[in-house]
C-alpha cells in the first residue's frame, strides 16, 4: 500500500502496516479478514504416453477474476 495510503488508515481498520519501510513509496500490510475470491486457473496438459497413459496437468497461470471482503 502506498505509505500515504497506509497513514490514513482508520485506527478500527482490519488493515494494519507490518513494515513502514518495506520500500520508498510502499508500506507491508497485513489483514484479517474472511475474503471470497475467484480464480482462473490456466493448465497444461503433458501427453498421455508420458506417464503411464494417466494425464498429468501443469500449471501455465492463475488470475484473480473477483475478490470480495466478506461482510457479515
């Protein structure tokens, strides 16, 4: 988070800074809270004949296509 960023944080935030120092222009932060997240995973599949006519998959890439705070 960008440390301007990380100074105006709300003291009842879940986001809390781990590091103020952690670059130049970022602070590390932490939360805790419950998340609900969406991914798109991209695999590979290796030939057949390779291991023992069992597909065996490899994983090409992962994006994020939604994440949403879980507000109860």
């Amino acid at each position: 988070m960008f440390k301007s960023e990380a100074v105006a944080l709300p003291e009842e935030s879940p986001i809390h800074v781990a590091d103020w120092n952690w670059n130049e222009h970022y602070a590390e932060v932490e939360f805790t809270e419950n998340i609900e997240v969406r991914f798109l995973l991209r695999l590979a599949e290796a030939e057949a004949e390779e291991n023992d006519g069992e597909p065996e998959y490899s994983l090409q890439s992962v994006e994020v296509l939604e994440a949403n705070l879980d507000e109860d």
